[in-house]
C-alpha cells in the first residue's frame, strides 16, 4: 500500500474510524449486551418468553456485537458462523414454544447459505420444515403459520418450505436449484433419522447425478455471467452475483460436493484439483469478499450485495485506504477487489475445466501432438510434458498463438493453465528482450483470427500484464467516475476488440464508413497496438497520453517495427483524445478550427488512423455513450478534414468561396422545390453572412422554406421540430426576436421532458431576429418519436408566443443516484476567438437536469448573447463551451466577464 497502512487493518485509520461511528449510529442499540455469550443468551431468551420486543432487541444486540467484532479485524468466515448459530438459537427456542406437539415430530432444517453456516448480518433466513406427511403438515398449519410470523415480527427475512421426504425428491428432480439448497441442509431441530433419509433421497444417483449437475451447474453460470455483460469488471458490481464473486467460488464447492461427496476447499488440495497456494488464494479472495459483504450489510443495515458507487468510498475508509497524489483510496480499494475477482474468476475457470475432463470426458481419449510441446486431448490445449516451459519459455506465447491457428480447439487444459500461472516468473527482462518472443507477439497481433480473444485469454492467465509491465499495472484499475464504464485493462481490450471488428468483412454492417477505411489502410496493426498502449499509463500521475507515447515508441522499436511505423503509434497514442475534444468541445462548422486540426493531423494517413481509434475508444468506454449523434459529429470532422488535407495544408478554404458555393447548391435546391428566386434572396438578405458559415446547405434549404412560409410571416415567428435523417438526431428550429429569454425557457422545458441536448447554434441576425437551432437525443441516444413532437411543439410555442410574460419554468427532474456521489465545483473560463470577435466561455461543472437553463438565466441576466454553445457529458461531469457576444455584438470585456462568472458559480454552486 502507497499509504503505509495495511488496508486489512481497518483499526488503524481514523478515517475508517469515524466511518464505523457513522455505521454504529445506525444501530438501535448501545453498548448493553455485546458480547455473544451464548449461555447469557439462552437465559435471555427464557426471560423473553416470545416477548417480540425482547428478541428482537437480542438480535439486533447480536448485530451490534459482530460489527464490533468486524471493526476489531475479526475473521468473517468466523462472524458469519456465530451469526448463524445465534440465529439457530432463536429459532430453535421459537420452534419449542409455538410447534406445540409437531415440535419433536418436524424436522427444522436450515437450507442454503444459512445451512452453509455463512449467515450475513441480513441474510435472508432460508428454512425447510420437513414433514412425515403433508396430512400431518395440514394439521399443524396453524403452529407453522405463528412460526413464521414470529420469525418476521422480530425482523428476520425468512424463506421457508414446508415438505415431505417425497416430494423434496421429486422436486429436486425437476429443479436443479432446490436440489442443491436442500444438498446444502443443516438440522437444526427434530428427529436425526428423518432428516438423514430426506438426504439420501436427494443424494445422487437417485437424483442428479455429478455428470448431470456439473452440466447443469456450467449452463446456470453461463446464464448468471450473461446476466452481468460476461465480465467482472463492472462498476457496481455484484459481489455475489458478478463473474469472479462468491456464487463463482460456491458452484466449485456444489460441484466438489455432488462429485466428491466433500464441501471442503482443502479436499480437492488431497484430490490434485488445487495446490495449496491455490486454495489460499480461493480462501483470501472469498474472507475478502465476505468482509465487503458484511461491510454492506453493516452500513445499509439491509441485506445488500450491490457494491454502488454510494458505498464504495466508505468501505475503502473503513479497509483502511487512504487517498494519495495519484490515485484515490476508492480506486486503490476497487482495484484491489477487480484483482480478487480476476483471481477468482480464472481459478473458477481452471477448476471447472478440471471437473470437466473428469466428470464428461474420457480420460483414455487419445492425444493427437502439435509439436514436441504440445498436443490436444478432448479437444484441449496441453502441454505434452510438465517441464516444457522451463526448458522453453517461449511456449508460455506460442500457446496463444497455436489457439489462433487452430480455431477447432475449444481452450486450454485446466493443468496447463495451471502450468502457465506457476511459470509466470519465467516472463523476465530477458524473456522481453528475446527477439523469438517479439516474434511471437506480433504474430499474435497480426493473426487473422482470435486475436482479441487471446490477448483477453492472455490477461486472464496474467502473462499480458507479465509481457508489458506497464499493461499489468493498470489491470483491474478502475476510474472513479460515471464515464468510464470499465476497468482501464477491459476498456482497452474492448477497444481492441473494436478495431478488429472494423477489420474483418463480417461486422461491415456495424460501421459500414468506418469498416471501408480500416480494411484499406497500410497497416492495421498500428491501430491495434495504438488501441493497446492509449491508456497504458493511467495511474502513474502526469499526463497518460505523453507518457504512454514514450511506452507504445519503445516497444514497437524493440519489436521491429520501422521508426516510421513506431512514430505512428507513439503519436496515435499521444493524440488518441484529440478528434473527440476537437469534435464535441468546438465549432467544426467554422473553417478556422478545421484547419487548425488538418494541420494538426498532417495527411490523411495520421487522420484515418486517428479517426478509426476514436469512434473504436468512445464506443469502448460505456455503453450508454455512444450514439448516432456523436458517429455524426465524428464522421463530419472527419470529412471536413479529409477536404482541407485534399486542398493542401497551404491553401485552406477562402470564406467567401464557402458562403458562395454553399448558397449555390441550396438555391439550385430551392428552385427546384418551387420556391420563387426572388422569395428566396428575400429572406437571405435578412440573415447575414455568419448563418450562411455555421449551417450545411440542407439545413439552409429546410430553414428558408419555413422562412418563407405564410405562418412566419403572420405569427412573426417560427417553430419547427423534426427527426433529421443526415444527422441522426432531433432538431428544433426557432425564429424569434427573443433571443436571451429563448434560450433559457427553452433548454428548461427540454430538460424537464427528459431530452438530452447535445448541439446548440444560435445566430443574432441583423434584422435583431435569432436563429436557434437544437440538436436533441432521448435517454437511449436515439430521435424522439414523433408522436411527441407535437406536445412539445405546444409548449414551445406557448412559451414564444407570450415571450417575456412567461417565467422560465423550474425544472423538477432529479438528479440520478449515482450522479449525486460527485459534486464538481464549478469553474468558468473565458478566452476571445478574435477570428470571430466573439468571447469563449468553457463551463465545467456537476451534470444536472437544470444545468443548461441555469445558465441561459445568468446570460439573460448578465445580457450576453449565446452564439453557439457545444454540449458535452462527461459522466457525472459537464464540459459545456458557450461562443458569447455582448448586447452590441461584441466580445465580453473584463468585467462583463468576472460578473458573468461570479454568477454562473452563483447559479450553479
């Protein structure tokens, strides 16, 4: 640890500290009765006498007392036990006093992961009642009815099951989930010999035999990964649920039961399944997870297994993590957990291929040899003996590679997986420093099939991590925020990913544009190892994509690729960000920014290159942050940049020549749609030469004829909204000589409807008329449906018609959970665009619905005019950069500018 703590200390930081106060405070009780004396809790109960107050109150005592216990670094795998046995003690106590005569005739079992004894402090309580007979059940119906009530009364989540010996056999014949609770039973209460024939009664072979259940078992936890997007590493995981969690370590136990007839971890130590360093590994990784499962527990005082962004920060204070310059202590505690589950994940992998080839395979099947190192049996990768990587290290490579090559084989033996991890050491200075293994490598990478799916075989094994020191160091780190969706080793393999599916022909139909330049450009493997190395060296403090640069053009030098090709990379790496701030954080309609980024890129080489890497990142990062708006904006940079490069770096485009060709082509247009030349320059010669330079002549078409239209010239405005095909979005049009009050009152209104505006142009004509033009997304990054255009449309045009006598609404949308975890203080920075003569305003502040209302009413105060604003989210974080002009159609001053920020701050902090 960077702080010098340890974190399993979670005494040692007074951080932690005041963090157990606060989760203490929860408790209904104080220091009483703490200790879990458990012949002072018989008494208790005796004097209780089924006194609902009283027991409960001894239970929550309970509580109280193993929360003392965890924050006094006591084992959980101990904790979970006491809580269990005193949960048996009350409802054992419970049962002889309401079972009446059934109490000694019943059996009370405890089934599940109470039956485990691994009860959480608010663990659903998981009983089975077991009956002679159901007309015996039927008579005792009103005893088992107060039985559960109680249980209830006093706080405990139960579920219960009311059975016979049969029918737990013929349900669990038909059920493979009550075979394995009922397989997991504990007897609590009752007689021995009922409960021991209920057991064989479930026990294969009559049910389930280990061949049957192991299947059953591999096809639930497939189901259960899917359930989670297949991957560990999400940013609320589920601790229980989530690949790599506790039901992973679980199903090797079940299944070791039902083979073995053993539900100890160390059993498959003396059986070969695990060596002894792999079962501390499991043991470590689980008493982990356990300490954060009771650690939720404690502090939502409810059973809770989501570990949310909420608790996250809180949890990683009480494990003793403190923040430090590089990195927060809520990442280095999540990084910490993504590594436990990555451990968990790859030993529940390797265990269940085990059970695989010993259960379902046949053990005599014939191996057919590759080479002198390896050989497939049962349709596995093996090594053909134990010392092929001692005696060949770079066999712990070649594997990879001969997985690409022979597409047939369906993995790697659970032994040789094993084999890998134990000889990871092998991968040294030296082993980088082979050429045979730089050999190796690019080989992988320039495979033309597998290559994602080995480089993420390669993580899991850990031999990435071990190749490229810098890759293993951000393995399981996570950013602490709302954009990044993934860990930063899964994103980055996602954008791997990404770039091959561009690559080969039969994902065209994802990207068809994008897919056409990638499988056209000189040399693809620039882009994979550009997508490898772009966030490589996140965590390290400074600027990753300067640092990252220098990793990605020292490794492609020592693997041999050209200074040219290595120059490449390195500076695809350093610039991976520049497209996308270029695209969402200025006006790429304005020729200046366009040339500016043309010269930036150089030639068309850099800008495909360039462009390929960016739609492969954002569409990596979180699922929710790709849309058709931004494949849009994306690919109009791109376009434009393509042009200015085809023009030639020294002869950028002549503004004239742009309003001139422009009017050109929509005119033409217009004609031909019958609208009369003379109506047309009419309407043109009101708007000035700014609205011809910031719109496209599709949209200089569709405004004119509205301009044109008779309701413009009768009510003296015009609203119009449509879902526009070129651009993928939602557009509202407003003409109006409201410009200060439109922008506020409309942004409101759009944010209390729910819609996302993503692009805003606002254009003062000289007439003293605005233009304002909205590009808008629903919550799913989609057009809005049409059928609610209309209701919008009203509202609008309530809002203009009444102009100034109509308040800007207050909008009452809430801000998401997660998002009120960050609180982002507001900085407002000004600078002059002198090209435009007109001031920038970049806005960095908290994401809200109201954000951008808020802000139209401090403009409206301060009388700036809006000109163009660029949106930009950013997680939890907005970015949002406003082109601003004062009443007179001049940049802001000095002091126009300290009074607008003031507030802004004011406004919005």
């Amino acid at each position: 640890m960077t702080n010098g703590s340890n974190p399993q200390d979670i005494s040692a930081n007074p951080l932690r500290q005041n963090e157990t106060e606060r989760v203490l405070a929860r408790q209904v009780l104080v220091a009483d009765s703490l200790d879990l004396d458990w012949e002072s809790i018989h008494q208790q109960l005796l004097v209780a006498n089924g006194n609902v107050a009283k027991v409960r109150q001894l239970l929550e005592a309970g509580n109280l007392a193993l929360i003392k216990r965890f924050v006094g670094n006591q084992p959980v795998s101990q904790l979970v036990r006491e809580r269990a046995h005193l949960v048996d003690t009350v409802i054992a106590d419970t049962w002889q006093r309401v079972g009446g005569n059934f109490a000694d005739r019943f059996i009370l079992a405890a089934v599940g992961g109470y039956g485990r004894n691994e009860l959480h402090l608010y663990s659903d309580v998981d009983l089975l009642l077991l009956v002679p007979s159901e007309r015996k059940a039927r008579a005792a119906s009103d005893e088992i009815a107060a039985f559960l009530a109680f249980l209830w009364d006093v706080g405990m989540e139960v579920g219960h099951s009311t059975r016979t010996v049969r029918e737990c056999s013929s349900e669990s014949q038909n059920d493979i989930s009550i075979a394995t609770t009922l397989m997991e039973s504990r007897l609590i209460a009752g007689p021995e010999k009922l409960f021991k024939s209920m057991q064989k009664a479930v026990a294969p072979p009559k049910v389930w035999n280990s061949r049957a259940f192991f299947a059953a078992k591999l096809k639930e936890q497939q189901a259960r990964h899917h359930r989670y997007n297949d991957t560990a590493y999400n940013l609320e995981p589920n601790i229980k649920g989530s690949p790599g969690g506790l039901r992973d370590i679980q199903v090797i136990v079940w299944v070791a039961q039902r083979h073995f007839g053993t539900s100890k971890l160390e059993d498959l130590v003396a059986k070969q399944f695990l060596t002894p360093a792999q079962l501390v590994l499991m043991r470590q990784g689980r008493e982990f997870l356990w300490r954060i499962r009771f650690a939720l527990h404690a502090i939502t005082g409810r059973r809770e297994d989501r570990l949310l962004f909420d608790y996250q920060a809180k949890i990683a204070s009480m494990f003793g993590y403190a923040d430090t310059q590089e990195n927060l202590a809520v990442e280095q505690f999540m990084q910490r957990y993504y590594r436990t589950v990555m451990d968990l994940s790859r030993l529940n992998e390797m265990l269940l291929q085990l059970f695989q080839e010993a259960i379902l395979m046949n053990p005599n099947a014939m191996a057919t040899a590759i080479n002198d190192d390896f050989e497939v049996r049962n349709g596995f990768l093996q090594v053909r003996h134990e010392n092929v990587f001692e005696q060949y290290p770079s066999a712990l490579l070649e594997l990879f590679l001969l997985l690409q090559q022979r597409p047939e084989i369906n993995g790697v033996s659970a032994y040789t997986i094993a084999l890998v991890r134990r000889h990871l050491n092998l991968i040294d200075d030296d082993f980088r420093r082979d050429p045979k293994n730089h050999q190796l490598f690019l080989a992988i990478i320039q495979a033309p099939e597998g290559v994602t799916h080995e480089l993420r075989r390669m993580n899991l094994y850990g031999v990435l991590g071990r190749y490229i020191p810098a890759f293993g160091n951000i393995v399981g780190r996570m950013q602490y925020d709302l954009f990044h969706a993934y860990t930063v080793d899964e994103h980055t393999l996602f954008v791997v990913s990404n770039l091959r599916r561009l690559a080969l022909s039969r994902f065209d139909h994802e990207l068809p544009d994008c897919s056409e330049i990638m499988q056209r450009i000189e040399n693809p493997v620039i882009s994979y190892l550009g997508g490898l190395f772009h966030d490589i060296a996140k965590g390290r403090g400074g600027d990753h994509s300067e640092l990252g640069a220098v990793d990605a053009e020292t490794f492609c030098l020592e693997h041999g690729l050209s200074h040219y090709e290595s120059r490449l990379v390195s500076w695809l790496v350093k610039s991976h960000l520049k497209l996308s701030i270029t695209a969402q954080k200025k006006d790429i309609s304005d020729s200046d920014v366009v040339s500016e980024f043309a010269n930036y890129v150089g030639d068309q080489a850099h800008l495909d290159y360039l462009y390929l890497h960016t739609v492969s990142d954002v569409r990596a990062t979180n699922p929710k942050l790709w849309n058709s708006w931004k494949a849009q904006l994306f690919q109009e940079l791109y376009e434009s940049t393509g042009r200015a490069l085809q023009r030639g770096l020294t002869n950028p485009i002549d503004k004239d020549e742009l309003l001139e060709e422009k009017q050109a082509v929509a005119l033409k247009k217009l004609i031909a749609k019958g609208i009369e030349q003379h109506k047309v320059l009419a309407v043109w010669a009101e708007l000035g030469e700014e609205y011809f330079l910031r719109f496209r002549p599709e949209e200089i078409i569709s405004h004119t004829i509205l301009l044109t239209s008779k309701q413009t010239l009768e009510k003296g405005y015009q609203i119009d909204i449509k879902n526009e095909k070129d651009v993928a979005g939602t557009s509202i049009f407003l003409y109006t000589d409201q410009q200060q009050f439109t922008f506020a009152i409309t942004t409101a209104i759009l944010a209390e409807l729910g819609y996302n505006i993503v692009d805003a142009r606002i254009i003062r004509l000289p007439n003293n008329y605005s233009i304002s033009v909205y590009m808008l997304l629903d919550h799913g990054g989609n057009t809005i449906e049409p059928f609610r255009h209309k209701p919008l449309l009203r509202r609008l045009n309530t809002a203009i018609a009444n102009n100034a006598n109509v308040e800007t609404p207050e909008v009452t949308r809430r801000v998401m959970r997660q998002a009120r975890m960050f609180s982002i203080p507001t900085h407002v920075d000004f600078t002059n665009d002198r090209a435009n003569n007109r001031t920038v305003m970049e806005i960095v502040t908290s994401d809200r619905p109201s954000l951008l209302s808020s802000i139209g009413k401090a403009l409206q105060t301060h009388r700036a005019l809006i000109q163009a604003a660029k949106i930009m989210t950013v997680g939890e974080r907005a970015e949002d950069t406003f082109y601003i002009v004062s009443e007179a159609g001049l940049p802001l001053d000095e002091a126009a500018c300290a009074a607008l920020r003031e507030g802004i701050i004011k406004a919005l902090d």
